[in-house]
C-alpha cells in the first residue's frame, strides 16, 4: 500500500514498506523518475524568425530558432503586464528536417528538451557564453 511507504527522495530510501521486493521496486522507480527529470525543459511559444538550417560537412542537419513564451499577471496598480522571455532552441537531424519544412516565424510550437550551456569566441576575440534548449521533441500547435 502506499500509505505504508515513507518516499525519501534526496536520500532514495524507503520506510515501512510492505516487502522488501516492493522497497527495490520503488527504489527502482524512484530514481527513473529522478534520472527523467534531471534536466528536462518544456515550452509552448510563437517562433520570433524563421528557423535558421545549416548542413553539416558529415550530411547532418541543424536546425537553430528562437521561441518567445508570454507570462500574463497584474502589478500593483492593477495593470495587464506581459512578460515575454525569448529561448534559443537547437535541432538535429529529423527534427532539423522536420524545422525547415514546417516551422516559419509566428508559428506556435511545443518543444521539449534539456539546457545546454556553450561559449564562443566572437571575431574581435570575445569570449561569449549561450543557453541553449537542445530540442528532443516537438509539436506544431495552431493553424
């Protein structure tokens, strides 16, 4: 039952657990879950351009945009204020395909993926830090 098991998270151990069969199964369980979302992100967002494709020398496709996602709330005085934040999404390969068949500036998308961090170094020698969300999934919402 689960009201009989006690689910320590950080720790990932159990207490007063019916068997221990169903403490390994839920240990086994708990940290699928943990491992899953480690590093997860999920978006929904209008496209700010059209994606950017570049073919790779080895035939690979990448697909590079970005995604603005609204947050709506009211201020002290009462007024709408909308919050647009703007994410830099990456695709490779079928998904890359997928991007430049399907997706142009305003389209409204789901994309789920992980935080990638990475830096370059500009012309005149500037050392540049970007985060990215490498894409995993993608839906294509609206019209």
């Amino acid at each position: 039952m689960i009201a009989n098991r006690i689910w320590f998270l950080g720790a990932s151990k159990f207490a007063l657990s019916d068997n221990e069969s169903s403490i390994v199964e839920c240990l086994n369980l708990n940290l699928t879950i943990m491992n899953s979302l480690r590093n997860k992100v999920q978006l929904i967002g209008n496209l700010g351009n059209d994606p950017e494709i570049i073919m790779l020398e080895n035939g690979t496709k990448l697909a590079k945009f970005s995604i603005a996602t609204n947050e709506s709330y009211k201020n002290a005085k009462g007024e709408k204020v909308t919050d647009t934040q703007w994410h830099n999404i990456v695709a490779w390969g079928k998904l890359a395909e997928i991007t430049e068949g399907f997706l142009s500036k305003g389209k409204e998308v789901m994309i789920e993926g992980k935080l990638m961090n990475r830096s370059y170094e500009t012309n005149e020698g500037e050392k540049r830090y970007i985060t990215e969300i490498k894409c995993n999934e993608l839906l294509m919402l609206g019209k």
